[in-house]
C-alpha cells in the first residue's frame, strides 16, 4: 500500500454512497438491524459492527482505518482527543498495585495522568530520563506494566531507543505505549520497532487546521480490542462523525503540509542557529540534537516543532521579544497552518514542572506553519530588535 492509496482510498467504499468522492456525514447515534439475528450478532461483536456511535460509526472508521494503515497497526480506534488516546492506551493496561515507567519531560497532561489519575486509582508512576535504555532497564521493577515513550517529547525533543526498550519490555510481558504525535507515522513507525501501541494528538498535524480535537490509538487486534471492551466504551471519549470528517479532510494534505513544514523550517533554523541572541537550538533534526544516531535511525521526516533558548537577562525581554512578533501567533499547541510561538517561562504550571525536569526557564517553542520562509524569518527579527 503506498502513501497516496492509503489517504486517498483506503476505507472509501464510494459506491456505497452514490459514487460521491467524499464520505458522507455519518450522523447517526444509532444503527437498526434488518432482524433480531442480526441485531445479536451485531450486539455480540460491536467491535466490529455498527450498533451505536459511541462504538463504531461508519465515518470515523474510515479514519481510523488509514491511521492503522499509516502506522502499520491492525487496527485503531479514535478519540474526542489525543490526551483520551493516551489515557485510554495506559488505562486499559494497568491496575492497582501496577507501575508505570514514564519518561521525563512528557505532554503536561499525559504526566498529570501518571502523576493524579493513576495515583488515584492504585497505579505507581516512576518518571525516567530513557535517553538510555539501559536506564528504563533499570528503572523496572516486578510491578512494572507499562513504559510510556515520547520520542522526542515536544519540548525538548528527547528521543528514546526505540526498538532497544521494546525488546526489554516484551522480555519482561511489560506493554509499550508511545506518543508519536511529534513525527507523524510519516516520519517515525514505532511498531516496525516493536512497540505495541502508538498515540496521537491528530490536534496536531494529521488535522493541521487547528480546527478539530482528535486522538487516535494504533495496535494489535488484541490489543485494541481490549481499549474497546474496557476505556473506549466505558468512557465514551469519542471522536464525533463531523471531527471525524474534518480530520479526513485536513488527513489528505499531510504528506505535502510536512514537505513545506519541513523546507521552511531548516531555513529557519539555519537563521536561528546563527544568531547571536540564540543560545542553543532543541530540534530531532542531525545540526541540533544531542542523539543524531537515534534521528538517524528513527526519524525519517523532520517537522516545525523546535525550541530555542535565547541569550536574554531577564524574563521581561523574552516577554518583549513575544510581543513584538506579528506573524508568529501567540498561543499553545503546534502543527496547524499558521506558525505559532509558546515560551514557558510563566505559563501556569508548566514553568514549575518544567523547571523540576531540567527545562530552561529561557526556552521559547515554536510551531513553523505554511507561511513563506522570509516571512517568518523577518518576523524573528522584528522580535529579537525588540530584546
Ligand atoms: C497536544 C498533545 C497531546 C494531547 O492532545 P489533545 O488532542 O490536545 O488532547 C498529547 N501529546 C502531545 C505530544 C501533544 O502535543
């Protein structure tokens, strides 16, 4: 299957809907069965058939379907959004007296959920540097049902060994889950290294418009139908037909969106990189990554999401360098069309948590868009004139 198939095609059955090139809306809560034979089968195996939405529905499995492709899983299940993913893969695998081994430094809301949902409900969370996988070997205890990866995390773009730690989780009977957000399946396939499931925040750039909260969770048969049977269907947060229609359609410019993402960001980088207000770059790219054999042998396509450190006094010039900036919008999240700059020196919590895991206060991240390169590149210096 390549590419192209895949997000033209895969799961379109059009002359189930009047030879009409896109999907309908599938808006329907319910499904009705020609007869009660029927109806039991269906009811028996809602995994595989349509009963209610909250289970399958017609327009969102074709989603899911080309996400399962993309990621070379058999099969994925959406959700209301990527922090549910995650919550959904780590629920369904874990019980009290359980631990879950999770890497330093991972999306806020995925450590709050090790940190306050998990204590609550009887699970240990052990929070590891896993640049090295001799260190998540070490981090394992009998207990250990879990290791939860970000490879890189969207911060500062640590990357985990990936195939090496798979291959001691499954040693061990330990479940793997990853958030691939930051890659995409275009640029990094976790299950070809032996990780059971793999996470997305298709907020992100699957969708890319930054007009829909999807999630999306890729694996086994198994091990999906386990998420369904247990989280999926017990907590209801589903991906509605409409947003799933949406990501469809944001879905089939990604290849091109990463290709453009990809070109301006190395322009941009390369400006950065040597600018003197610039202390150092943070991006899973070869020129700024302190693991340029584990790019290497893991990422295969770069994006715009990088951080930077600027060489600053104080808090009030990164303040001023933000607010001079007028193409860069200010705001949280990343992968959409527009270019988008966070620092996190002040923001809520992430400062103090980011502080405890090592993160510079100075760190600046940026989400590069559509824009043209010049453009972008004019606005940073509009930003550091500021300083
Ligand atoms: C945004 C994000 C999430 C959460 O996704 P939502 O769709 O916002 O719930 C999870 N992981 C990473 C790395 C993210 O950036």
């Amino acid at each position: 299957m390549d590419l192209s198939w895949i997000i033209n095609h895969l799961g379109e059955e059009r002359d189930r809907y009047f030879d009409a090139v896109i999907p309908p809306i599938v808006q329907s809560a319910i499904f009705a069965h020609p007869d009660i034979a029927t109806m039991r089968a269906r009811l028996a195996d809602e995994f595989n058939a349509h009963v209610y939405t909250r289970g399958q529905n017609p327009t969102v499995e074709i989603v899911a379907k080309k996400l399962a492709a993309l990621e070379g899983a058999e099969r994925a299940l959406m959700f209301g959004s990527g922090a549910a993913a995650v919550a959904a893969g780590m629920l369904a695998n874990v019980r009290a007296g359980d631990e879950v081994l999770c890497v330093e430094k991972p999306y806020f809301w995925t450590g709050q959920l090790v940190r306050k949902l998990l204590a609550q409900c009887g699970v240990r969370g052990v929070f590891v540097d896993a640049r090295e996988a001799a260190d998540v070997e070490a981090a394992i205890t009998p207990a250990t049902r879990l290791i939860v990866l970000e490879s890189p995390n969207s911060l500062t773009f640590e990357q985990q060994e990936l195939s090496a730690i798979a291959h001691i989780a499954k040693a061990r009977g330990i479940v793997t889950l990853i958030d691939n957000s930051y890659a995409t399946p275009l640029g990094q396939s976790p299950i070809a290294h032996g990780i059971d499931l793999v996470a997305h925040s298709a907020t992100k750039y699957l969708n890319g418009h930054s007009d829909v909260l999807a999630g999306a969770l890729c694996g086994s048969e198994v091990m999906m139908r386990k998420v369904f049977d247990g989280p999926y269907m017990t907590l209801g947060a589903i991906l509605s037909p409409f947003d799933a229609w949406l990501l469809l359609r944001g879905l089939r410019t990604l290849p091109v969106r990463l290709e453009r993402i990809a070109a301006t960001t190395t322009m941009v980088l390369a400006h950065l990189a040597r600018h003197q207000r610039v202390r150092r770059v943070y991006a899973p790219v070869t020129a700024h990554t302190t693991q340029p054999d584990l790019t290497a042998s893991q990422i295969h396509h770069a994006n715009g999401l990088f951080s930077i450190e600027l060489d600053v006094p104080d808090i009030a010039a990164i303040d001023r360098f933000c607010n001079a900036l007028k193409r860069f919008l200010m705001a949280a999240s990343w992968g959409g069309f527009e270019s988008l700059v966070f620092p996190i020196a002040g923001v809520r919590d992430w400062g103090s948590l980011s502080a405890a895991a090592g993160v510079p206060v100075n760190l600046i991240r940026f989400s590069i868009g559509l824009e043209a390169p010049e453009v972008l590149i004019a606005d940073l210096e509009r930003g550091f004139a500021a300083i």
